[in-house]
C-alpha cells in the first residue's frame, strides 16, 4: 500500500480510501465490519463517511453508516490507527428529516451535526471534517455551468469557518475539508483561513473518472499549488466503467439496477465513452475497473481514491488495482479517447 501525504500536514493516508456510502442501504453491519476488516487487512487507513449516509438518503436510515463503522472502531479497538474522515451536509431543503429542512452551513446546523457524528461514531474526535456540498447556490453534483442567483443568500464562508475553526481548536476535529467545491470556492476558503488565522483546508472531496475529468479544467491547478489534494469520489462513475451495464445489463442488486436517481453515467455518449475504455482495457488483458482506478491514483494532484463495494469480491478487485502500473501506450489510448470523448459525464 502506498500512503501520501494529507495536505500540508504530517498525516499519511493510504491511496485507497475505503468509501462506505453502501453501508446501511446495499450492505448489513456484518457484511460492513467484514469490508473494513478486509481493507484495514489490506493496509487501508483511510475511512471516508458522512451524516447523510446510507445513500439514497431515507429519513430512516440516516446515519446509519457511521454507527456501522463506530461498532467496527469499537469492537476493533483500532481508532488511533485509522484517519476518519466524514462529512457535514449542506442546505438540504428536500430533506425535511435533516435538520427539519434548514440544514446549512452555520455554527448550530455544524455544531449539530459533528455531535451527532461523533456519537455514532463511538470517537471523540475527527481527523477530517468535511463540508459536503457548499452553502451557496453553485454548480455542483453534475452540473457544469454556473448561473447566478443574485436572490442566493448564503452563509458566509468566514462563519462557516470559524465554526471549522472552533472545532478544531476544542480538539473535536484534527483538520478540515472541503467537497464539491469550485475553484472560486476553493480559492476563498484559503484566503479566508490566512487572513482570519483559521484552519486551512487539506483536502477536496470532488468527482474524478474517466467519464468526468472536469476537475482538471481550474481545480488541478489549486490542487498543485496551494497543497489541496484531491480525494477522488465516484472513480468509476458508479460502476459503470466497470463494464458490467453495458448492452443494456441491469446485474442484480447493482446500485443502478436498484436506484432510478444514480443516472449520471448512463447517457448515450457516456456509454459510447465506456464501451471505448472497457474494449481499450480488455484488449490489453486488464480488467476495466482495475484499469479506471490506476489511472485516478496516477493524477499528481490526487491524494486518494475512494473506492466502494457491494461485495468482498468487488472490494477484493478494486483493491488489486494498487498493483497495476498503467504503460505508456495504455495512458496514451486513454488520452485519445478523453479527446474524442471530453466529460461526458460531469
């Protein structure tokens, strides 16, 4: 296992994250305790969750991940040797059971909510806190263009802040992140954090695959330069460039057989893109899933990819990918194809 660097601190985290959005939902306690074992086994040290896990979010099921995973750190005893990441949501208004609707990103919505995690979490602390979307009106889970809504009144980023801030110094939290977040979103909360003297952002939980490479069009460049790194999230754009969709397969119990409202990777010229990656990768004797993740952990501004599995055979083959080294004619035929196909999926 290979581990990098947090930011600009001096936490080590393995390239391969453990994301348990499934936990909950798709996966029991047992099969959930099973998968941790298994990866920690592997050498994962990198747990990434969040309040409104499992996902599809259901009134009833909320935070039930994270009480999964606080058994496992429990029963374990392993907590000092696991970096635990997890996520404070953002406005919700469609989700009247967070927070009766007004979930935002101030200080009781924050302070809130970080207590609530804690508990399930059986922890008494967080080495990263997350925010998981922003405040404000902007482009995000799958929007690309950016339209402006002079009627928006959001939190202000210094408030929210200071609330991060707070926490970090009352030892609740070690570090903070952001998600789904811009450039200009990124870029503000840095220069926040240096005039105010509060805590720097470490991390940005944003989309990255094959199909959607948008991150590299702004939020490369922060990444490089202001120590921002990437954690990777759905790096095979929810299993599609696995290959196991295409033709029009619904395998049973896939997230997408399941779930109408994961179909941002299933549109015409998205499965155009992966039929090209799946045949790119099969005539090369890899596996195509295998081949997806090497290439996201092979992007100098990714800090780690989070990957997620149904089953231990899934977890089990994800995790291989750490061992493959993709050539150069392989990184060259992914690029003409990214040329022929740019983001289908954003």
């Amino acid at each position: 296992m290979e581990y990098r660097r947090l930011g600009h601190t001096d936490i080590k985290v393995s390239t391969i994250c453990l994301g348990t959005m499934t936990f909950g939902e798709q996966n029991t306690e047992s099969e959930a305790h099973t998968q941790l074992d298994y990866a920690f086994e592997a050498g994962v040290n990198f747990i990434d969750t969040a309040e409104m896990y499992p996902v599809p979010p259901k009134a009833e099921s909320y935070g039930r991940t994270e009480e999964y995973i606080g058994s496992w750190l429990q029963q374990r005893g392993n907590r000092d040797r696991i970096i635990l990441a997890s996520k404070v949501a953002g406005p919700a208004r469609d989700l009247e059971y967070l927070r009766n609707g007004k979930a935002r990103l101030d200080r009781a919505n924050i302070e809130t909510a970080l207590d609530g995690s804690l508990k399930r979490l059986r922890t008494d602390y967080l080495d990263l806190y997350q925010l998981h979307w922003p405040d404000r009106k902007t482009n995000f889970f799958g929007k690309l263009g950016y339209q402006h809504d002079p009627a928006d009144e959001p939190v202000p980023i210094e408030e929210t802040l200071q609330v991060l801030g707070d926490l970090v110094s009352a030892g609740k939290v070690r570090h903070i992140g952001l998600s789904n977040e811009t450039p200009w979103g990124a870029m503000r909360f840095l220069q926040a954090a240096k005039e105010l003297n509060l805590p720097r952002a470490v991390s940005i939980q944003n989309p990255y695959n094959l199909l959607n490479r948008s991150f590299e069009i702004g939020m490369a460049e922060v990444s490089h330069r202001e120590e921002l790194g990437l954690l990777a999230y759905s790096p095979l754009g929810f299993g599609v460039l696995s290959g196991k969709y295409l033709g029009g397969n619904q395998p049973s119990g896939a997230r997408l057989t399941l779930f109408d409202r994961f179909q941002r990777y299933r549109g015409q010229r998205g499965q155009l893109a992966t039929e090209a990656y799946v045949s790119l990768a099969r005539s090369q004797g890899l596996d195509p899933a295998q081949m997806a993740l090497a290439y996201a952990a092979s992007r100098p501004f990714v800090t780690s990819v989070i990957i997620g599995a149904t089953s231990l055979d899934q977890l089990a083959s994800n995790l291989k990918s750490l061992d493959l080294s993709l050539s150069p004619l392989v990184l060259s035929a992914i690029e003409e194809i990214h040329r022929g196909n740019p983001n289908p999926c954003p």
